[in-house]
C-alpha cells in the first residue's frame, strides 16, 4: 500500500484560475498559537503535547537534590572544569588536570557552565539532564508527527519519556542523557533531509553523530546505519548522488568529532592531562581500546574483571534475549516485544510503497536503530551496564507510536486488527510478567495490567462493529494498560535518590544485578535491594587471583592482596557502596563519604599545594574533592589502573611539595585480573612507598599520610 500523504491542491491549466484567493485564516494571537499550535492540528493536539512535556519536567525534576552528587566520578569533572578552562576542555578530573575522565568531555562541557553560572552544587549538575530529557521528548514527538500525524508522535513521546532507564538517566549526571538527545535530533535532521533530499540537513545529522562522539565516543556510531540506510533506500534523488550526499555526512562526522581528537593527540603530553581509561595516554587508543573495541569483544585493558573475550563474566551473558533478562528487563524491554511485533506488520503494510514512501521510511529509520543497537548491546562481550539501555527508549517509543498508529488506521483489516490485538495482549503479559518479578512492589497492579489489557485486545477484535467512541475508548484502555507498568516503574524510580557509578531503575527486588530472574544472583549486593556489587550475582569484588573480597566501608582483600593503606573507602562506608541506586564497592564505584575533621584537615593550608591530597582511584578522590573544592590527584585513574602518575612521577610531585595528604585505600590498582599492562601497577607501588616512608594516623575513620613530614 501507499502511503496517504498530504498534496497541495493544483489548478488545471484548461481552467481559468481563480477570481480571487481563497480567504486567509483569521490572525491568531501569540498565546493563541501556542496553545493551539499548528492551525490544521485538532484541538486536543497541543494541549496533550503541553501536558506530556509538563509532566515528563515534572518526572525529571522532583525531588532532584535528593540525588547529591550523583556519580561523583563526573561531578567532580564538573567542580574542575568550573574553576580551570583547561580542565574545562579535556574534562580533567580536577583543576591541577592530572588525570582526565575516561570519555570524551562533551556532556561535562554543558554541567560546568552551569556550575559556573549557578555554581557548585546538585541542581546545577543534574537538571540539565533533565532539561535535555524533556527536550528528547519534545523532539521525538516532533519527528514522529511530521509523517505518522500527532497520536502517533504523543505515543512515541511518552513511551520513551515513561521508560524506567529514561527516567533514571535523565535524572543523573552520566553522559548519556546528552547522548540520547543528540542521537534523537540526528534522526529529526534525517528525517528532513528525506523530505527534501537536503544535503544540508544531512551535514547537521553527520556533525550531530560527531557530536555523540564527543559525548560517548564509538557508542553514538550505533545510529549511522539508521540514517544511512533510511536516506539512502526512501531519499528523493538518484542512487548516485544519494551516495555522494552519504559520503559527505560521513565526512562530516569525522571533521564535528576529529577536531577534538586531533588537538588532544597533537598537544605535548606534558602540556595536558593524562587520558583516563587510556594505558598510553592516547586518545585514540581510548577511543578504539577501553571506550571501542574492547567493550565489543570484551578484551579491555584496563578494565575491571571484563569478559576477557569469552564473554561472559562480570558483566552478564551476552545473547539475543539479554535486553530481557533480570538486569535489563525492568530497565527497558517493557514495550521491546510490542515494537518488534509493530515494526514487522508495519513493513509488511507498506511493502507495495514507492520507493520514496515516507512510512515505510520511518520504520526503516527507527526499526534499524532499534534492532541494531539492542543486538550490539545483547552481544556484546565487554563491559556492560544496564543503563546503556536508555539509548533504545526513543527507537522502541518511535516505532510503537508508528506501528500502532498505522494499525490503528486500518483496524478494519483482519491482519491489521488481529495483529494490533497481539501486540497489546502480548505487552500486557510481559508487563505481568516483569512486574511479578517485583512481587512486593505493587502486587495487585500486574492483575489490573493483564485484565485490562486482556480485555483491549478483544476490543480491538471488535472494532468492526463498536460506535467510533467506543472504539476510541478501547484505544485508550489498551494504552493505559500496557503504560501502566512502566509508568509505575518510572514514579518509583523518580522517588529515590541514586548515586555511584552503576545506577538502576526500578523497584528492589525486581531481578537486576544478579538478583532474581538475572543472570545471577545470591551475595552480598547481588539483588536490586541494595543496588551494590556487579552484574551476575556478585556481590563482592571480582573473584580472582588473591581471593575475592569483602564488602566496601570496611577492612578486606581484594583480587590480587590487600587494600593498600587499609580502609577501601578512605572514610566512613556502607555495604553495597552509597544510598539506594548506588554503584556499590565503596572507592571504586562511589565516593568516599568525608568526614568533618577530615575535611578540616585537608582544608588546613590547601592553598599552598596544587594538590590537598591523593588517592587511589578517581571515585575515592571524588569524595574528598568535592567536600573541600580544592584538587585531589586520582591515582590510575577510574580503577588505579592507569599508569599515571608513575612511581617517579610522584615521588617528585611530593618532594616539589605539590601533593599535601595521601589518602589510603580506593581503586583496584594493579594487582586486580584484567588490569592494565606495563605501569599499571604504579598505584599499589606508590601506596607501597607511601606506607614506607611516612607515618600513617587515622582522621574521621580514613587513613591518612602526611607527605610533608617523613618518618
């Protein structure tokens, strides 16, 4: 079939043209058009937009402050680049730019100008995210309505706005909240370009993919083959100059994310920061090492207990039903089995469309980022977290918007009205199902979703003979039915603070992290209620040569020997690593928590080193930076396993009198599996030296060294 898509009227040429034209639609006042919105729109369309947008600021923004710090790992980026523009440029983890994170800076560039406008604190870092959340929503119904009509842009939006993985990263100070928006604004360029076969409209999709790659280096690479093969099957020009309009928003790409590379690898390392996540202190190799290649086959340098190339491990088994497990089934899958089942019946709608068709077109661009990026993540070997999944919450809403509202539009045929029935009957069982994986959570709700849902389909079997209001009444139980489980899930994810490295959505208990239904389970950390440890049920450190380990806040082993300097989390701690949604193991995966003479201690003076202090790892140093705003070295880097600084290099620092304290404990160091190669043990050999030459004394819990005053 053909697409019905709007023509303008024309005047024959045997007819005389019109005495005069038609009458132009009265003026419209300001408030007027933006309540009413476009002047062909019905009138609930832009109320509805209006609300939706309301309320997804509203999802995003309650109880925001409540989060703090949320990963610290980045605020602390965010506190540097607010006092220094170079750290600012290459996303130092502090103002002395020792260390830089382990991405690319893009998303700290836009949390840092807001520090330095509103200042350093939990609002100024976090509602950005949510801003960009809202806009996300925003510009999907955008791109969604301009060929599928409104209802079908409204669905998209709050789909994806109402996906628990949505909510908690739009909530959080992680890179992908940026990511997300600039991939979703991609599509909306594409989409105009296959409107007018636009080579600018194609340059600002390649410069906004090269932006993503900014944001999170090789990850925004996922949605190039969506817009290539939407443009290059439904684009109005011929073959040949589709491709050359391809090649230069390839092009583009490369010049709107090579300009950063090419500064960075051209510097002289000792005139920056050393390059987190990297073992040779190379942004390419950042780039196609830890951040690339290796989460694809899981053989990442420098990683912590990754999949070795076996797959596998710590970060779950990959396989095509990963996105439905206990570890990610909550996360994003809620609406994947309706989207799946409503991108094939919609292709198969439009299979007889013009080349050109923009339906058919719309499906390939949201089906292949849909299908791509879920297969990438299901297989992938390396690390891997269930947050990752928030980039597919916009494809899975685009295409259930899409694919329901093509069906609905001809629900008067068998195979579009059988089908619509399954999908809704199918979503309702599978939101039954993810919801009895939380049984405590809400236990009556999974029965009101089957019943309701149930009883959508079975309308929707009807339609033929139901009154037009009727019908549209069953369209809406069958929407409230299948939203309600996820929408549930979002409330309560927006209820609770999350902080630490490896955030969750949802409700505890319901199967993520080895919990229930996951991949694992068992052990300390290992189930949804205290959010701590690593995927695949373990709740201590990775298991490996030296023994496993014991819980963060307190004394232990770790993979390869002893915490160095005693106490992981440098100050007070708990089990499972910070407040609920926290990323567990204490100085590796959450800021130490500072105490108030530890805190004093480190401020005494500050201004007379470049560095208050060092520790171990980036998330222990975090702690300590923050609380005092003054430059704390992260030793090796996010796992200590970063060859900087060198034993060398920071025996000098401190004999300059540039590093005050050394902290102990925080990070892996080198002595854990998977560890960097060469220098990567340089943390355990500079804790080492520490303990050798200085005298330990214990403030507010931690163990600290003054590096002024040796043994």
């Amino acid at each position: 079939m053909t697409s019905t898509l709007p023509v303008p009227p024309m005047v024959s040429p045997v007819e005389p043209p019109p005495t005069a034209p038609p009458a132009a639609d009265p003026p419209r006042s300001r408030w007027s058009a933006f309540t009413r919105g476009r002047t062909d729109d019905p009138p609930w369309v832009r109320p509805s937009l209006l609300a939706l947008l309301l309320l997804t600021g509203v999802l995003y923004v309650w109880g925001l402050g409540a989060s703090g710090w949320g990963n610290a790992f980045y605020s602390a980026a965010v506190q540097a680049g607010s006092e220094s523009w170079k750290a600012f440029f290459y996303g130092s983890s502090d103002a002395a730019n020792s260390i830089t994170v382990d991405k690319t800076p893009a998303s700290l560039w836009v949390m840092a100008l807001s520090a330095r406008i509103f200042g350093v604190n939990a609002w100024s870092i976090l509602v950005p995210q949510a801003l960009m959340g809202v806009a996300t929503t925003g510009l999907l119904f955008a791109t969604v309505r301009r060929w599928y009509g409104p209802a079908a842009g409204l669905i998209a939006g709050a789909v994806s706005a109402l996906t628990p993985v949505a909510v908690l990263m739009f909530r959080f100070n992680n890179p992908d909240a940026l990511l997300v928006l600039l991939m979703v604004a991609g599509a909306y360029a594409t989409v105009r370009a296959i409107e007018h076969g636009s080579t600018r409209w194609l340059l600002l999709a390649g410069t906004l993919v090269g932006f993503g790659f900014l944001t999170k280096m090789l990850q925004a690479l996922l949605v190039v083959p969506a817009y290539a093969l939407a443009y290059l099957f439904a684009g109005p020009p011929k073959l040949g100059r589709r491709i050359v309009q391809l090649l230069l928003a390839g092009l583009a790409v490369v010049v709107s994310a090579g300009w950063y590379i090419a500064i960075v690898e051209l510097v002289p390392a000792s005139m920056r920061p050393y390059i987190g996540g990297s073992q040779n202190n190379s942004l390419l190799e950042l780039t196609l090492g830890y951040n690339g290649l290796g989460r694809l086959n899981g053989d990442e340098t420098g990683s912590v207990g990754g999949g070795g190339g076996n797959g596998g491990g710590a970060w779950g088994d990959p396989s095509l039903l990963r996105m439905f497990d206990g570890s990610q089934g909550g996360q994003v899958s809620w609406l994947l089995p309706a989207a799946l089942i409503l991108l094939a019946a919609g292709l198969v709608l439009t299979l007889r469309a013009a080349r050109t068709d923009r339906l058919r077109a719309g499906l390939i661009l949201w089906g292949t980022w849909l299908v791509g990026t879920g297969l990438v993540f299901s297989l992938m070997q390396g690390i891997f977290h269930a947050y990752y999944t928030v980039a597919l919450a916009p494809a899975i809403g685009a295409v259930a918007g899409m694919g329901s509202a093509l069906l609905w539009r001809h629900r008067r045929n068998v195979f579009a009205a059988l089908t619509l029935a399954a999908t809704i009957a199918v979503s309702a069982w599978w939101s039954y199902h993810l919801l009895a994986r939380s049984a405590d959570f809400l236990p009556w709700l999974r029965w009101v979703v089957l019943v309701g849902g149930v009883a959508a389909a079975l309308g929707v079997l009807a339609a033929l003979r139901l009154p037009a209001r009727i019908a549209v009444a069953t369209a809406g139980l069958a929407l409230a039915a299948v939203l309600a489980g996820p929408a549930a899930y979002a409330v309560q994810t927006a209820s609770e603070p999350h902080t630490g490295s490896i955030p969750s959505a949802g409700p505890a208990g319901q199967g993520g992290f080895g919990g229930r239904g996951g991949p694992g389970g068992g052990g300390p950390g290992g189930g949804r209620g205290q959010r701590g440890g690593f995927p695949g049920g373990m709740g201590a450190f990775p298991g490996g040569p030296g023994g496993t380990g014991t819980a963060p806040g307190g004394t232990g082993t770790f993979p390869g020997g002893a915490f160095p300097g005693g106490q992981q989390n440098g100050g007070t701690g708990t089990p499972g690593g910070g407040t609920r949604g926290g990323g567990g193991m204490g100085g590796l995966l959450n800021a130490a928590t500072v105490s108030a003479e530890m805190k004093a201690l480190l401020e005494a003076d500050a201004d007379r080193y470049t560095w208050v202090a060092a520790a171990i790892g980036s998330q222990n140093a975090s702690g300590y930076q923050l609380a005092t705003g003054d430059p704390v070295m992260a030793i090796g880097g996010f796992n200590g396993s970063d060859p900087s600084p060198t034993l060398a290099q920071f025996q000098r620092y401190v004999a300059e009198g540039k590093i005050h304290y050394f902290i102990g404990g925080g990070g892996f160091g080198g002595g854990r599996p998977g560890g960097g190669s060469g220098g990567s043990n340089y943390s355990s050999q500079i804790s080492e030296w520490v303990t050798a030459n200085y005298t330990a004394q214990t403030v507010g819990g931690a163990t600290v060294y003054d590096l002024t005053a040796t043994r």
